[in-house]
C-alpha cells in the first residue's frame, strides 16, 4: 500500500472520528433534559385543553346569541303518553288518567324582546284536539301578570318581582321558584377568554415549573401500556416533591388563583352563577322540601352535596376562602405523580395521588363553605334552602378535614379517554379513619365515522361506602349525532341506562332522539324530541313507570316588535299587596267560576282525583 493511500485512509478515519464525534456532542446538547420535555408535553396538552374550552363556549354563545339580541318568538307543542306506573303516585283510576293524558296537548307560544326585558305567553291545554283550558303569562324585568280566561276572564293577578319570594311564603308555598331556566341564560351566565385564560395559567405554570428540577422530575425510561386496548409505546415521567415543598406549592397556587379575578371569575364565577340560577329556579329547595315530606329519603352525605352545589356568589368571601386553605392545609408525603408520553411525546396517562392534611385537626365534612349555611332566596338564613357561599374553601373555624385524592386519566389516538378519581374522607382518627369513599370512573370511546357523523358510548361507574355499605350507579349512555345527507337535518341519538345497587336499588332508562333543522332565510329554527323513559325506583316509591313524550319547537328570529296589554286599563289585582278580605272574595269567586268549569268538564276531574 502506497503511502499516499495509506495517508488518505488516515484522513478519511479522521473525519469519520470527527463527525461522529460532532454528532454526538450536537445529540446530547440538543436533546431536552427531562425537566424540559415534561413541561412542553404539558403546556402541548394544556394548550388543546384551552383550544377545546373556547371551542365549546363559542360555540354555546353562537347558538344563543340570536337568543340574547333581538326579539323573536317560540312556540312549543307537548304531548305526554304513560303507560303504567301511576298507581306509584296514589291514583287510584290509572287506567282512566293514562287515557286522558294520551289524549291532551299543551302549545305554548311566546313572544319575547330581550332587549327590552318583556315577554307574552299563551297557554293552551287541549283535550281530543279541541280547548281545554287557557293560561296567559305576561312580564317586564318589575312585574310578572297572570290571567285564567276559562275562570276569570278580563282578570290580572300580578306580582312584583321583588315581593315574589314573600307572596310564596303569604300562600305557605314551600318551594318558591323565581325564574325558569333556559339555555340563553345559562349560555350568559357563563364567561370565558382564552387569552385572559392562557396568561393566568401561563403564571401558575411559572410558580409550578420553578418546582421542578433534574431531582424532581425523573425519567423512568420506556414503558409500554395498554390504553383502551390499544398497546401505547412510550417513556414514563415521574414529578415527586417531598411534603415540605408539596405544601409551599400549594400555598402559592392557591394564594395565586386566589389573587387572579379572572381566573376565579371564569371558574368559580361561571359555577356560581349557573348554581343561583338553580337556585332562583326552586331546585335545591325542592329536593330540600322532598326530604323534609320524606317523598325521597336524602342521606346527610346527600344533604352535603346539594349545601356545597348550593352557591351564592360571593367572590371575595370565595377568595378568602382559598387563602385560609392554603394556611389550613398540608400535603402529607408529599406530592407523586407518574406521567406517560407517546413517541411524539404527548402525554397519554397521568396518575396524580394528593393527601391533604387539614392542620385544625377538622375531620372530613366538619365543615365547608366560608360560612355556615347560606342565604336563602329571601336574604334569611335557611339551612334547607341555602348553600355554602365560598364554595368549597375550608371553613375558618372547624376546618374543611383531612382527605386523600387519586386521579388517574387517559387517552388513545382511538377516541378513547378515562378518569377515574377515588375520595376518601378521614374521620377524627385520621388516615388510619376512614369515614367515607367516593369513586367515580368515566370511560368513553367516541368515533367520528365521517365529518358528518359521530357515535360513541359513555360507561359512568359512581359509588360512596360508608360504614361498610356501598351503593353503586352504573350508567350506559350510546350516543350518535349525524347529518342527514338528504334533508340536511341533524339527528341527535341519546340512550341511557341506569341501575342502582347497594344500600338502594332500582332501574332508570331513557331514549332521546331529537332532530333539528334550520332556515336562514326565514330566521327560523326547528326541532322535534322523542323521549322515552322506564323506571323502577323503590326509594321513590315509583314501581313500572312508563312514559313517553314528544316536542315539537319552532323559534323565528327578527319578529315586529310588540307590546304588552295596557294594565293601567285593566282590572289587576297586586296578589302580594291585596288585603285579607280580597283574598277571600277571590277564592269566592274563583270557586264560582270552577263550578261551572268542573260540571262541563266532570268526567276529567273525577278521574283525576279519585271521585
């Protein structure tokens, strides 16, 4: 071998050695520490979470905005079908009942300006096609009218929105409504702003990355695992902090949500607001006043649930709240959490286990809510009907207890997605005292067959055990949403069912297919609803019940502006302001007026009540 050869083999060894070492140096400076690549998988997921978020609400507000910003009207057909179960209720003739409903049906229209905050409803009941009775509701944002025209006709009775509240308590009427509830104020009661959002999670992101270090977010190398059935490769992250640095991390997220209106106006806001609509609607105060009558037998941890869902909006009692929690709590052992990557280092799994310690020594539900009770719809304090004002803040006298939370998420490119959460509530004895656990499991698989169509199935697992008995709900929802390729209507599918063991048992089924249309031009909205509902609920006395329903609705948008009777000219009577006496003398005359109304119409009332 010549020397020039041999020199240019040497050469040719030299820049291989170079490269390869050049390549090397690049691999390992280039690679993301472990730090680094956890956190852009998870600012990568909260991004979509984000991007879903403002995808569902602009898509709410688009649907109701019509809703919100001009008049329009609504009329709404009803037909009702039972076919057994009556005899639950106590009605003797069910038979005959089951009869009449199948032949009635309700139309109700409406003429509404939200603009101006007035409304006109026309109600009729028919029988066999023909009237039956008519009711007429009229509004403005001060005062609510009703007229009865079969029994009073040319008659008003109104009430002052205000005096509402008091004219239920005059008539000893337990559960006091005040509003009905529709998606356009649900729709409005709810805000949100990506941006806004994006910059207040961008600062607890900061707070939470100035945690982690090469010690305390660990790789635990390549794993695979089975998602939904389908195998999954990827690496494992682990995020520990010892309960020293767990807790202080507590403390400034809390402290820092609690400092961010916007983030709590979003969040707890949004809650509080759909929870006074609720309320304002008689909900809470209805299954209050069902297990006062016994009608449905409520357990103290139900009880619980529905004062904690019970909210008044209170933002700075609420953020107080969340400040004294983050003085009141430890995490104990700190904090574990075990993250799963895909090979495009999206994150597929989390399992998150949180033991909170509360330092008052309060055991678990001694205590919630930045006050005792809340304000009932009147402004007194009424246990029954009131909620918890801050929500789930710890209370600043007796704590909010100590308690341990297991979250375990995730998800496939397959359209499957889990969370499981296990609760488990501490009694005075601690960790080593178990008074209550709560577990949830949701699993869901959604398929998108095409851009048009869409099928899935939801399996809801919920239980609570406490000394020693359990209750389970297993529930099975199929679901489908698809576009009808020939008339362009959208046909929405829901069927469900529900069956209850343990402590309770029982049965609930239900179908809903609902199909919906719409004709720009004519600014008009259309949609008919079949339901179908079986049920066997011991616990509520129901046993065969069998009903069906069917609506039909129909909203047209831009309609001439209209206006309510002049009531100035009309005879109305104040029903809050009216005096014992003219109370009497209209029960008289009402009785009069029904008499006449009972005896053409005999057969319908006798069999409704039994005679």
């Amino acid at each position: 071998m010549s020397t020039r050869t041999k020199r240019m083999i040497l050469i040719a060894a030299v820049l291989v050695f170079v490269a390869a070492l050049i390549y090397s140096v690049w691999s390992i400076l280039s690679r993301k520490n472990t730090v680094e690549l956890y956190l852009e998988a998870e600012k990568k997921k909260f991004g979509e979470f984000v991007g879903n978020i403002e995808k569902q609400y602009t898509s709410l507000k688009s649907k109701y905005q019509p809703y919100m910003e001009q008049a329009y009207s609504s009329r709404t057909e009803l037909s009702l079908d039972i076919s057994g179960g009556l005899e639950s209720f106590g009605l003797g003739d069910a038979g005959v009942i089951e009869d009449i409903l199948g032949k009635t049906k309700l139309i109700v229209k409406t003429k509404s300006d939200p603009v101006k905050g007035i409304s006109a409803t026309d109600a009729d009941l028919l029988l066999e096609k023909a009237p039956f009775l008519k009711a007429r509701l009229y509004s403005d944002p001060q005062t609510i009218w009703l007229s009865v025209p079969d029994f009073l006709p040319d008659r008003y009775f109104s009430v002052q929105r205000k005096d509402l509240v008091a004219l239920y308590d005059r008539f000893s009427i337990p559960v006091k409504p005040q509003r009905l509830i529709s998606g356009r104020e649900i729709a409005a009661s709810i805000s949100f702003g990506g941006k806004t959002f994006r910059e207040s999670a961008d600062k607890l992101a900061e707070i939470w990355s100035g945690y982690l270090t090469d010690e305390t977010v660990i790789d635990n190398g390549a794993r695979i695992d089975n998602i939904g059935g389908t195998e999954t490769e990827g690496r494992e992250i682990m995020v520990t902090l010892d309960e020293e640095k767990a807790t202080s991390l507590l403390k400034d997220m809390l402290t820092a949500i609690a400092d961010d209106d916007a983030l709590l106006e979003y969040t707890y806001g949004s809650l509080a607001n759909i929870s006074e609509l609720l309320d304002d609607a008689g909900l809470f105060r209805l299954f209050s006043f069902m297990g006062e009558t016994e009608t449905v037998e409520l357990s103290d941890y139900e009880r619980e649930i529905l004062t904690k869902l019970n909210i008044r909006k209170d933002m700075e009692g609420f953020r107080q709240g969340l400040k004294k929690t983050a003085e009141t709590y430890r995490l104990r052992d700190g904090f574990k959490m075990h993250v799963m990557l895909d090979n495009d280092e999206n994150i597929v799994s989390r399992k998150v286990s949180l033991d909170f310690l509360d330092t008052t020594g309060g055991a678990s539900g001694s205590g919630t809510g930045s006050t005792a009770g809340g304000a009932a719809a009147d402004g007194s304090t009424d246990d029954a009907a009131g909620g918890a004002t801050g929500g789930a803040a710890a209370d600043s006298s007796t704590g909010g207890g100590s308690f341990k939370v297991d979250i375990a998420v995730s998800e496939n490119t397959a359209g499957y997605r889990s969370a499981r959460l296990t609760l488990a509530e501490y009694g005075p004895g601690g960790a080593d005292s178990v008074k209550r656990v709560t577990e949830l499991s949701v699993e869901s698989v959604m398929n998108e067959v095409k851009d048009s169509q869409k099928e899935g199935r939801i399996d809801i697992v919920y239980s609570i055990t406490e000394d020693g008995e359990k209750t389970q709900i297993d529930i099975g929802i199929d679901v489908s949403d698809k576009i009808d390729e020939k008339t362009m209507k959208r046909i929405t599918g829901i069927n469900a069912e529900a069956d209850i063991s343990g402590a309770i048992g029982g049965s609930i089924s239900a179908a809903i297919k609902n199909t919906s249309w719409s004709n720009k031009k004519l600014k008009k909205n259309n949609s008919t609803t079949e339901i179908k509902v079986d049920a066997d609920l011991p616990f509520l006395v129901i046993s065969g019940f069998s009903a069906a329903m069917d609506i039909a609705d129909e909203d047209v948008f831009g309609i001439e502006e209209f206006s309510l009777p002049d009531f100035g000219e009309a005879a109305v009577m104040d029903l809050y302001a009216a005096s014992d006496e003219d109370i009497d003398m209209l029960e008289i005359e009402i009785m009069a007026s029904f008499g006449t109304f009972y005896l053409e119409n005999r057969y319908i009332f006798d069999a409704l009540l039994g005679w």
